[in-house]
C-alpha cells in the first residue's frame, strides 16, 4: 500500500523518520508510469519466514495500487538468518548526462552521513560506482512517543480527540500527551478555564482551536525529551568524513537535545580541512536533514547564513583554504522553508544551536592551524640554522685562530630531531 497510495505516511507518528507525506517512493514510481508505462516491481521480508513481491502501477484517479501479480514464497535461510530488506526495480526516463553530477553527489553525501551503510550504484553506461561502509555500529533507532502540547495544531488535537478513550478532560490530558502528569494537567486545564470532568468529545470546534492557543501559550509544560530522536553521534560523522573526504584535519560535536515549538532537536557540526576537500575559494557546506542530504537552495538556508555571520579570519581560515562545513539536523518535525524539503528555515532556537556548534569546532580549527603555523615557522628556521651553522663554525675557527674547526654534528643531529618531532 505505501507504494501505491499518496499521502500514506507517518504524518502523525511522532518519532525521527527520513520521510513524513509518503510522497517520495510514491512520485517515483509514478514518474515512472508516466513517461514509460511500466509497472514497479517490489520484493520485501521483515526479516521473517516470508517474501513477499508484487508487480502494481497506481491508479491515479482512485489513489490505489493496481496489483498485476503478487507472489509469497519461504524465505531461504543464510548462516542462520533470514534475508531481509526491500528490492525496488522500476523504469524512468530521464537526461542522465545533466543529472549524473548530482546524483553522483548525493550519493558520497549519502555515505558521508551513513557510514555504516553500502552502497553501489551502476549509471546507465555500465559505470560502477561503490561507496563501502567502514564500520557495522549504527545509531541507535528512534522511539515513537506522545505529542507535546506545544506542537500540536488544532488538525493533530481533532484527530487525537477522535481516536481517543478517555471521558474526562484530565485523562485525556495525561493519556495523550507528552510529559503531562496529573498535576501539570490540572494545572492547564485551570488556565485555559476547562472543567476536568468535561468529555473531550464534546468540545465544540471554537473550545478545540481556543484549547490549542493555550497550550502553545501555557509555559508549566516540561520540555520534551530526545528519545525520539536518532543522532548520528560524534565517532559516526567522523567516520564518515574520513572516509569519503580523507581530510587532513576533523572536529566534531553533537550539541545537546533543544527544542523549539513543542519539537525536539539535536545539532551536529563537524569542520575538515585538507584532503580530498573541493577548493571552491570559499568554505564548502555540507547539509543535512534527519541523515538526508539537501542539495539544492543552499543559500536561502539557515545554515549559510549563519557562515557568512562568522569572522572566519579570527579562526585563520581563509578564502583559499580547502574547509569544509558539515551540519546535520535531527527532529520529529525538520522546520523546512517549503515543500521541496530543501532549505531549513531561520528559527532562533535551530540557528542558535548551529552557530555554537560552527564556533566549537572552528576554535579546534584554529588550533590546528596554530601549531601547524609554528610547525613550519620552526622548520624554515631549522634549515636556515643548518645550511649556515657549518660557515658559522668555519670562520669562528679562523677568526679564534685554531686548525680544528669545533663538531657541529652533535647540534645538526639534535636540530634534525627536533624537526621530525614536530612533523
């Protein structure tokens, strides 16, 4: 069904996913349909006994799968496991020759962001391109929890109101919400002037929309917590740069769970330097969503304009320099500026958190640099010391009015392994 229906999604489960509308799959399979009349072919196993695979197109007019054949067959166990996963195959048409250094790009930021993930991908001219994991740990899963009032909106509250069990408003309150005790919720209900004992399925639809204003405005709700929510953690970042990138220098941080409109939030910022670094005479950005990559309207985000906000000089970082930018949003509700999912847009709380998170790792930049800097000052002085202590020694003999010029190999020696430490 989630391939052959719109909107068939995860609008209202309240946990970090990669997709909310389920429109992506859908659009592609549809695309597809479209411009080459040809069914998808699906196989799919939980992980179970069984494999499912299904040929269907999409109905356009019903908004329903057309199923052309469907088959269930045992799964084959493999060193004691059984196979699981999905297998899509469909047909599109499309200008691969515009598009390749995109999808090519999306591909590495892929792997940048999913260490721990494989991936080939073959392009239309036989062309194999394969990004290897370098590690097997994987982030922890997210878990599903209860709206926080702050985020709801009055669509989300009717629909909870119509699923919902409970005959009072203070159940209703502590059963449906997140973080709401029986003491924070009488608390509200006292604020908005609503009886405890009143049926939540007898509000009229004015009490539900003066109900949602004032749980955004009520403040006595504790703030939500991040276990919904699934980072990618400081070492997987770091191994995903590496990789891909192999910089000569890396500093990450995942800074800690914030909020903003009832939703959690974590930012993770990483800085390279060197390596296989574009040099695009400026700093290269790298962004991310809940571990997708946005590729496109770069600079109508969030992100950008915190950059271009930095003195980069103070940090010692200069046009000319190979750096790059890496920042990964996670969320239940990713604040994009439209539907095309491309740009996040400038809220307080998210461009806060971005901007500490640029400024630590900028300061281990700059450290970096700093000692790189006396590295070399150290060295140029070195083979100064050593191309000219030799003469040195020559007309000290002469001028103290000795044969025997003094040994110098003792000082070259200790120069030469001070110049290797500091390599």
């Amino acid at each position: 069904m989630a391939f052959g229906q719109f909107l068939f999604g995860s609008k209202y489960r309240l946990r970090q996913a990669r997709g909310t509308f389920g429109l992506g799959g859908t659009m592609a399979i549809l695309y597809g349909q479209i411009t080459t009349n040809k069914s998808v072919h699906i196989i799919s196993s939980t992980g179970t006994s069984k494999v499912y695979e299904y040929r269907l197109m999409i109905d356009i007019q019903r908004n329903r799968p057309m199923i052309l054949n469907r088959r269930i067959y045992r799964n084959e166990k493999v060193d004691g496991k059984y196979w699981h996963g999905t297998v899509i195959e469909l047909h599109i048409e499309g200008d691969y020759n515009r598009a390749m250094s995109k999808i090519l790009e999306y591909l590495k930021q892929t792997a940048i962001v999913n260490p721990y993930a494989n991936i080939i991908f073959v392009d239309p001219k036989g062309r194999l391109y394969k990004f290897d994991r370098t590690t097997t740990k994987m982030p922890n899963p997210p878990r599903e929890t209860l709206p926080h009032p702050h985020g709801v909106d009055v669509e989300m509250l009717q629909r909870i109101i119509r699923v919902s069990n409970c005959r009072n408003m203070l159940d209703f309150m502590t059963e449906n919400f997140h973080r709401v005790g029986v003491q924070t919720a009488r608390q509200f209900l006292k604020f908005a002037g609503i009886k405890e004992s009143k049926n939540p399925k007898k509000l009229r639809s004015e009490e539900i929309v003066d109900l949602v204003q004032a749980m955004k405005r009520f403040d006595g709700f504790l703030p939500p917590d991040a276990s919904c929510l699934s980072p990618l953690g400081e070492d997987l970042l770091r191994e995903g740069i590496i990789k891909e990138l192999e910089p000569e220098f890396v500093a990450v941080t995942q800074r800690k769970p914030s909020t903003y409109s009832g939703h959690p939030f974590i930012v993770e910022v990483a800085i390279a330097y060197g390596g296989k670094i574009p040099n695009k005479n400026d700093i290269v950005l790298y962004r991310f969503a809940n571990k997708i990559p946005l590729m496109y309207d770069e600079y109508g985000d969030v992100s950008w304009r915190v950059l271009r906000s930095i003195n980069w000089r103070r940090y010692r970082v200069t046009p000319e320099m190979p750096v790059a930018v890496f920042v990964h949003i996670c969320s239940t509700k990713i604040p994009y500026k439209s539907v095309g999912k491309e740009t996040v847009a400038d809220i307080p709380e998210v461009q806060r958190e971005i901007l500490n998170g640029v400024r630590e790792v900028a300061r281990r930049l700059e450290r970096y640099l700093s000692k790189q800097e006396k590295v070399k000052k150290e060295k140029r002085r070195l083979t100064i010391f050593s191309k000219y202590l030799p003469k040195i020694a020559e007309y000290s003999t002469k001028l103290a009015g000795k044969k025997k010029p003094p040994n110098i190999e003792l000082l070259l020696r200790k120069a030469r392994r001070f110049e290797v430490e500091g390599d």
